[in-house]
C-alpha cells in the first residue's frame, strides 16, 4: 500500500514532465529551422538557375539584333514549366514583348509601371545592348514553383503547429478521461471496502448502547460512526448523477465547523460569521459541498501546526455566494496556487495530495462553481475561497 502512495503523485508529476516540453519544444524547433534553411537552400538554387536561363537567353538576343518571340531560345524560357514573368521594353521603356503577364495590366499604362517597377524590385533588370546599337531591359520576376517553394515551409509549420496543438488536446483529453476513469474507480472501491467494517461498528454501537458503560463515551463513538457513514456515502457519489438542491450554505457550512470544533487543539480557534448573518441559499448537494468545506478545514489546520487561528466567513453580492476559509499558517508560494488543486500534488510529509484536487472537481465539475487562492503570503497565512451562484427564494 506505502508503494502505491508513492508511485501515483510521482506519475502525475514526471509524466509528460517540464523536462520533457522542453525536450519536445527543442525538438520542434530544430525541425522547423532545419526545414526553413532547407527550403532557403533549395529556393536559392531554383532562383539562380532562373536567372541564369534569363542571362542566358539576354545573351542570345544580344547576338540576334531583335526581340523575336519565334527563336527556340525565347521559346525555351516561354515553354520552360518554371514559367518564369518578364516584360522586354527598350531605353524609352516602351514594351517590346512579355510573357506571364496580364492583359489588363499591359493594357493599362498605370499599371503597367507599377508591374515594371514591381519586377525591378525582386531581380536586377537586364541590361541587353544588341551589335547594330539598340537597346532593350528585360524585366523579370520569379516563377510560380520558386514562389510555392518560398513559402511552402511557413505553411508546412503552420500544419505541423496545427497537429500538435490537436494532438496535444486530444492526448489531454485522453489521459483527463483516464484520471476520471481511475478516481471514479477508486471513490467506487473506497465506499465499498469502508461499507463493511462500518456496518459491523453500527451494529456494536447499539450493543455498547445495552451495556452498563459509559452512554455519553458510546454517544461520542455514534457521532464519529455517523460521520464515517457519511464519508463512505460521499465516495459512493463520485461518478453518479449528482444531484443539486436548495441549500442554506450558512448552515451547511456551519455544521462542518461546528464538528471541527470539538476536535482542534487548545491552541487553535475557529470563527464563523454565518450563523450572524442572514441566511443564503445556492444549489448544492450537501453531502459533496460539506466534504469541500471539511477539506479546506482540514488543510488550514495541518498548515496551522498545532497554533493559531482559522477563520470561516460568508459573504455574497448580487448574483454569488462566496466562501471563504482563512489560516494564519505557513502560507503557499504564489507558484503554487494553481498546482495545490492538481492530483497529486502536496507540500506535506504524508498524504496522496488529493483533497484539494477533489474539493476542485467538486466545486466546479458538479456544482459549476468555482474555488481558488484568494491570497496567500509566507508564514502570515492562506485565505481559500469557494463562489456559488447565489439562489434567490
């Protein structure tokens, strides 16, 4: 049993650990870096081998005198599947030929300027002086393939991003199905190992009770058999149907206190402000939310030590009721505030680390409210706060 204890808080917190996210970030990274510089390469090759079959076919009309748009080394580019854009205008920029551009930008002398000028921004035009002393400029962009190839990679990590954030969700959601799978389990198999033994105490109870003992000794047993009974009921309902109903919460609250009263040290007060003021109602299930109160109860008085002061207060607004439990012990690290509700998680020497991840599960799985750190500083304290929707009567 000791070697179960440990085995389940250590699973929560090494599995799918800080360690490994860094692990598998670095890796992401590097695959996408590898990828971007691949592709870089690669585009760099395609673009120098573009621009060398437009020096290339510059050349040719250099020797040749005039633009032919008929010459096989012109129909070579033309045809070439990289389809490569240009414009041929001579010194006055008058347009001599082009291929890949639209005719209603050829069409459009406005536009027509901005494509040259656009063209002449993403390759150095050609400079083209013929024998018989013409001149001609070829301006020319890149194809549609080095283009694809340019932004391929940002896509490609665009989909890869896209997988792993669905992987990742659908991996949370599988193993936050298991952890419900094995809390219900074990709440299942706790109320029925408990049901036994407790109604074997029942029954010796009521033996004590017809006995010439001490009756007030056997009335005190009773109580504490009748709060065992309660727990063993509470295990039972974790993964039923719950089932909410108007409840006081000064009440409810109060009962937990006032059973803990009587079982605290000298040393250690408990207040209570909701039996003072006037009574408050939320949807509960009294059994369940009295559980999450005797939690946080329990909790600030292992964090007072045997000393101090716990304080329990009601107060409510408009639409909510608020809850909250107070200790002067020795505080939680503002790190911490959220991991304290984990499974597994615990700063004490003993214990599963359970009670504040149920109490969580409780509050806002079934009850659809919520429950936090309202504060918390270094040996000054903890103040655990609980918000229901308030009823109206």
């Amino acid at each position: 049993m000791e070697r179960r204890r440990n085995i389940l808080p250590r699973f929560g917190r090494t599995f799918f650990s800080f360690r490994h996210r860094v692990v598998i970030i670095v890796l992401g990274l590097a695959i996408g870096t590898s990828s971007l510089l691949f592709t870089d390469h690669m585009a760099q090759r395609l673009r120098d081998k573009e621009q060398n079959e437009v020096a290339l076919w510059s050349y040719a009309m250099g020797r040749m005198g005039e633009f032919d748009s008929s010459d096989p080394l012109i129909q070579q580019i033309v045809n070439n599947k990289n389809n490569i854009p240009f414009i041929v205008t001579d010194d006055q920029l008058r347009v001599e030929g082009s291929h890949l551009i639209p005719e209603r930008i050829m069409n459009h002398p406005d536009l027509l300027r901005e494509e040259i000028e656009k063209l002449a921004s993403v390759n150095q035009p050609l400079e083209i002086n013929t024998y018989n002393g013409y001149r001609f400029y070829i301006f020319y962009g890149e194809s549609t393939l080095l283009k694809m190839l340019v932004y391929f990679p940002f896509i490609q990590l665009v989909v890869i991003a896209v997988f792993i954030v669905f992987g990742y969700i659908t991996f949370r959601s599988s193993k936050q199905d298991e952890q419900n799978r094995v809390w219900i389990g074990l709440a299942k198999e706790t109320a029925h190992q408990l049901g036994t033994p407790t109604s074997s105490l029942l029954g010796w109870v009521e033996y004590l009770r017809s006995q010439p003992v001490d009756q007030s000794a056997v009335e005190e047993m009773n109580k504490d058999l009748t709060r065992l009974m309660k727990v063993v009921d509470r295990f039972s309902k974790i993964g039923s149907e719950t089932i909410l109903s108007p409840g006081t919460v000064n009440e409810l609250v109060g009962n937990s206190v006032l059973y803990f009263r009587t079982r605290i040290p000298r040393n250690v007060s408990l207040d209570y402000n909701g039996l003072a003021i006037a009574p408050v109602k939320a949807m509960v299930n009294e059994a369940l939310f009295e559980w999450v109160v005797e939690n946080l109860l329990k909790n600030a008085l292992d964090a007072l030590q045997g000393k101090g002061k716990i304080d329990v207060k009601i107060t409510d607004d408009a639409n909510n009721v608020y809850i909250d439990v107070s200790d002067t012990g020795k505080g939680i690290a503002k790190a911490n505030f959220n991991r304290i509700f984990e499974p597994g998680f615990t700063t004490k020497t003993r214990g599963w680390g359970l009670g504040l991840s149920l109490s969580r599960r409780i509050i806002e799985d079934y009850h659809k409210g919520r429950i936090g750190v309202l504060e918390s500083e270094i040996d000054k304290g903890t103040t655990i706060r609980i918000t229901l929707k308030k009823l109206y009567a």
